[in-house]
C-alpha cells in the first residue's frame, strides 16, 4: 500500500473513531463543583448543563451573588473537565492510529 493510500485509511479510521468518540462524550454527565461541594453541576461533552444541585444551607437570599459565582464556577469546572476528557480520548485515538498526539502531522 502505498504511503497515500496508508495516510487515507488512517484519515478513514480516525473520522469514525473521533465521530464514536464525540457521540460518547455527549452522553457523559461531567462532573463539576464549586465552594468545596456547596454547589454541583454536570454537563455533557458539549458544555449542556444536565443538572444543578445546590447545598440547601445555601439557600439564602442575602447571598444571592455567592450562589451565582458558585453556580458559574461550577458549570466551568465541568466544561474544563470535559475538554480534558476530550483532549485524552483524542489523544489515545491518534496514539491507536500512530499519529503524533500533539497534532503536527510528518511531512
């Protein structure tokens, strides 16, 4: 085969193994909190907020501001850690294909 041939059949498997990758990750709930666990969240691989769970003794009016930040630090915690998740599983999948997994590409 020749190297053409090889490089688009890698191309080939890694578009499909990326597509089964991105389909998982949509159907992960990620993680994430905030203020030492007052505030959790989860979202899935594309960032969607899943659910919210706030700490009942949090619950007060005068800390309305406190309970946004917390809300806010949450979800972003959560996104983080899908990116992270997303970076690792592409990573792995350009690994299985003997790609370079920092994305440069041998010429």
């Amino acid at each position: 085969m020749t190297n053409i041939a090889a490089m688009m059949q890698k191309a080939q498997q890694m578009k499909e193994r990326m597509g089964a990758m991105q389909a998982e990750v949509m159907q992960m709930d990620i993680p994430g909190e905030a203020g030492g666990g007052l505030v959790k969240v989860a979202t899935n691989g594309k960032g969607e907020v899943r659910m919210i769970d706030i700490q009942k003794d949090l619950l007060n009016p005068d800390d309305k501001e406190m309970i946004e930040d917390l809300i806010t630090a949450a979800i972003n915690d959560s996104r983080n850690r899908a990116e992270q998740i997303i970076t690792e599983k592409t990573q792995k999948i350009m690994s299985d294909l003997g790609l370079p997994t920092d994305g440069s590409l041998p010429m």
